[in-house]
C-alpha cells in the first residue's frame, strides 16, 4: 500500500511539472508591467506569474507568522 501511495505521488509531481512546463513554453511573451509610473523589465508572462505567485506565497507566510506571533501574547483583562 505505501508503494502505490508513493508511486501515485511520483506520477502527480511528473503531472504538475509537465503542466508547468507547458505553460511556461506556451506563455513566451514579452510584457513589461507599470506601476505607479514605474515600467518593469520586460519578461515573458510565465516568468511575470511565477514570480507573483512566490512573492504572493511570501507575503502570506510572513503575515500568518505575524499573525500567530501576536496571538501567543498573553493579553490583559479589562476587569
């Protein structure tokens, strides 16, 4: 049984790395992004959404360390 769990998982990851990759080489155009004025280096769109989907990834484990952080202080009682 645990074989056949692990080659499923081996056959899943294959899967998603095959879909990466297809979206990466069908996604070769070169955008360059503007914001508040600034224009960002031109770059392919899969290399634009993988990039926001790490710095997105970041972000949220940063604020739900932040957000665990603040809820272990003990509190005070207004009574």
């Amino acid at each position: 049984m645990r074989k056949l769990k692990r080659v499923f998982i081996c056959v899943f990851i294959l899967l998603l790395m095959l879909v990466i990759l297809a979206f990466a080489l069908e996604n070769q155009q070169a955008v360059s992004l503007l914001f508040l004025g600034w224009a960002g280096p031109q770059l392919p769109v899969s290399v634009v959404m993988v990039l926001s989907l790490l710095l997105g990834m970041l972000i949220g484990r940063v604020l739900s360390w932040f957000m665990g952080r603040s809820s272990r202080t003990p509190r005070k009682r207004l009574s």
